[in-house]
C-alpha cells in the first residue's frame, strides 16, 4: 500500500457524495415501487375484467348449446313429418 494520507476533507467530501447518491438511489427505487404498484393493480383489474368476460361467453356458449339442440329437435320434426 502506498503511504499517501487521505486528509480528513477528501474524506468527507467522499462520505457525502457517497451518502448523496445512496439517497437518490432510495428515492429512485421509492419511485419505481411505487409504479410496480400502480401497475399491479393495473393488471388486477384487468384480470377481473377478463373472468368476467370469460363467465359471459361461458354463458353465452351454454345458450349457443341450447338454441342448437333445440334447432336439432324442430329439424328432426320436420324431417319425421315429411312424406317419403
């Protein structure tokens, strides 16, 4: 090691940029919590409109099923009805 002496100001000046820039760091990343959380519940309610889009066509598709066998019945009417 070299035997230079680092005075007491240098030091200081050190310490302070040091703590300066940890403090930035602190309220940079305070910032980008406070985005990750904005965004969080963000994609929560996206989430929620999805399951309810999803019951909708879960309900819609049950109907289709319905209507169609109904349809399937009155065409097998029909069909029995007609002469040959």
């Amino acid at each position: 090691m070299s035997e230079e002496k680092i005075s007491l100001d240098l030091l200081g000046a050190r310490v302070g940029v040091l703590t300066a820039e940890m403090r930035d760091l602190q309220v940079r990343f305070g910032a980008l919590e406070q985005r990750f959380g904005a965004m969080e519940g963000r994609l929560g309610g996206i989430e929620t409109r999805l399951g309810a889009l999803e019951q909708r066509f879960g309900a819609q598709e049950e109907r289709m099923t319905r209507m169609l066998a109904f349809l399937v019945r009155i065409a097998e009417r029909i069909d029995a009805t007609r002469p040959e």
